[in-house]
C-alpha cells in the first residue's frame, strides 16, 4: 500500500481496515485476538517519513506495554527476540488484507 498516494478519507478507511485485522503478532502467535484496542505501529523502513510509513496492527501489549513489545526491543531486538521481524508482520498484514478483499 503507498499511503503517499492516498487521500486523507482513503487513508483512514484503510487505517481502519487494517485495526480490523486485530494484532498480527497475537495471530502469529495462534491466540484469540479482539479486534477492539488495537493500535498501528509504523514500520520505518530507509527514509520515509513516519506519516507515509507502512503501518501493522498490535495490541497495546505487543506493541509498548510488553517486555516483548516492538518498542521495548527496537528494530533489531524485535527480530532477534522473535525470530522475524516487523517487514514479516507486514507481509502477513497484506496477505490478510488480500484475502478479505
Ligand atoms: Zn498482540
Ligand atoms: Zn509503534
């Protein structure tokens, strides 16, 4: 998806599809996942800027709260903590997003 190219009402629309999708991580990991409470975590990737970043769905949990969390392990600590990292997640996301549409 590139969001640069997205009207602000498309943006929202598609932020709003994916916060549906409920966190990525809890569904990788097999649990029950809620669709409600759901935050987007920007995934930086080279020079885009945070607003045009890519964006994945997580629970508040895997996203901040956690020792597990994406912003308590940074970038690298993610991956090496998980064993793949934020682009996976995304991949995931976009399939996901394939498939409802
Ligand atoms: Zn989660
Ligand atoms: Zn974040």
């Amino acid at each position: 998806m590139i969001l640069e190219k997205l009207t602000s009402k498309q943006r929202k629309d598609y932020y709003e599809k994916v916060a549906r999708i409920g966190c990525i991580l809890c569904q990788k990991l097999g649990y029950e996942t809620t669709d409600c409470g759901c935050e987007l975590h920007h995934v930086r990737t080279g020079n885009i800027p945070r607003k045009n970043a890519p964006v994945i769905p997580l629970c508040a949990y895997h996203h901040r709260l956690g020792n597990s969390s994406v912003h308590q392990l940074g970038h690298k600590g993610f991956e090496k903590y998980w064993g793949f990292s934020e682009m996976d997640l995304l991949e995931r996301l976009n399939d996901l997003l394939q498939e409802k549409s």
